[in-house]
C-alpha cells in the first residue's frame, strides 16, 4: 500500500496494520518457524540482565531470567491497568 501515514486516522493506521500483519501470515506455512530467533532474542534479554557475565549455574539463569521476564509483563500490567484508570476518570 503506498498511502503514507500522513493524513491517516488512527482507525485507518490500525486497519492498515491490520493488513500487513493478515497478509504476511497468510503467507507463512510455520509461525512459530517464522518467530523463533525474536523469541530467542527476547529470552536472551533476560538473561543478558540477570547474569551479564555468564558466571551463575544455567539453571540458575533460567530461573532468574523468568523471574525477570515475569517482572517486565507484570510491570506492563501494572502501568496498562494505571493509564486504563487514568482514562476513565471523567475531564474535569
């Protein structure tokens, strides 16, 4: 599509994200084949901020490193359940 975002609603953004994300997995025959390096990269974060130097036990890592993960989509609930409040507060 070759509409540029200038002028777009955010509606219209929404529906043309929309489009692009129905129209590349239509394409692809193994999702999960498709999305494993993010998935690893994002899981790697993790443990890149619990053990940067790679000296505890794997085990280890893997155990903080999903206390860590669990930390990061908790705090994003947390601020999405304060803006979701903050909105429905009436305007004074």
């Amino acid at each position: 599509m070759s509409t540029p975002a200038f002028g777009l609603t955010p509606e219209q953004r929404r529906l043309r994200a929309q489009l692009a994300a129905h129209t590349r997995w239509a394409a692809e025959s193994d999702r999960s084949a498709a999305t494993r390096k993010a998935r690893e990269k994002f899981s790697e974060r993790f443990e890149n901020e619990v053990d940067p130097e790679r000296t505890l036990a794997p085990a280890e890592r893997a155990r903080r490193a999903e206390h860590a993960r669990r930390a990061y989509f908790t705090r994003l609930a947390l601020l999405s359940s304060i803006a979701r409040s903050r909105a429905a507060e009436p305007t004074p």
